[in-house]
C-alpha cells in the first residue's frame, strides 16, 4: 500500500504568492538585515526542494516495501512446497515431517463426537 504524499501545497503556495508580491515593490523594502526577500527566497525554495526530496524517498520505500512483499510471499510458497517435498517423501507420520515444521498425523488431535441428550418434554 504505498504511503500517501506531503502535499503542503497551502503554506507553499501562500509563500511562494508573497514573494512574488514583495519582488514587485518598487523600492524594494527594508525589514532590517533578518527580513530579506533573498532569505525568503531561499526559504521557500529550500522547503519546495525538501519536500520533493521527502515525497521522493516515501517513492523509494514503497517500492521496497513492495519488493519484500514479493519476496515475503515467494518465501512462503517456498516453505509450503519443502515441506509438502519432505511429507511425500518420508510420510506424514515422519520424525522428518516434524523436523521442517509439519504436525505428525499421530500427534493430531481427534476430534470428540459429542451425543446429543435428548431433550425432556
């Protein structure tokens, strides 16, 4: 199941909006030496970036995870099929059988059949 998107499109959006109407001032304000629009510039830009970088590597650990899922699965089939191997060739009731996992058929439960009590009128 991939992993849903961070589409902070919102605070990006609003952000990238203010910088285009704080470059279209003439004269160019002054906020003092901590307020530049190079600064805000390189903030929003720099958030842009990370956050294609964050959505790019959520890509990359779906795509892992799909692989072990794959792989997971395959690995099971694999089981299945060693053991169903060591039950036809040894038997169900082997030692064998039961050292790869398998229940010997001696060892099962039985199953109990119970009487019904006849009900009294």
């Amino acid at each position: 199941m991939a992993r849903r998107k961070r589409t902070s499109t919102d605070p990006l959006e609003k952000a990238r909006q203010i910088l285009a109407g704080l470059k279209q001032i003439n004269p160019k304000p002054d906020f003092g030496a901590a307020l530049t629009e190079a600064m805000f510039e390189a903030e929003v830009n720099g958030y842009s970036d990370d956050l294609a970088a964050f959505n790019g590597e959520l890509a990359a650990i779906d795509d892992t995870s799909n692989r072990l899922d794959a792989r997971k699965q395959k690995l099971h089939d694999f089981t299945l099929r060693i053991q169903a191997a060591v039950k036809a060739v040894y038997g169900p009731d082997s030692n064998e059988f039961e050292l790869v996992g398998g229940l010997r058929r001696s060892d099962r439960k039985r199953p109990v059949r119970t009487t019904k009590v006849p009900a009294k009128a």
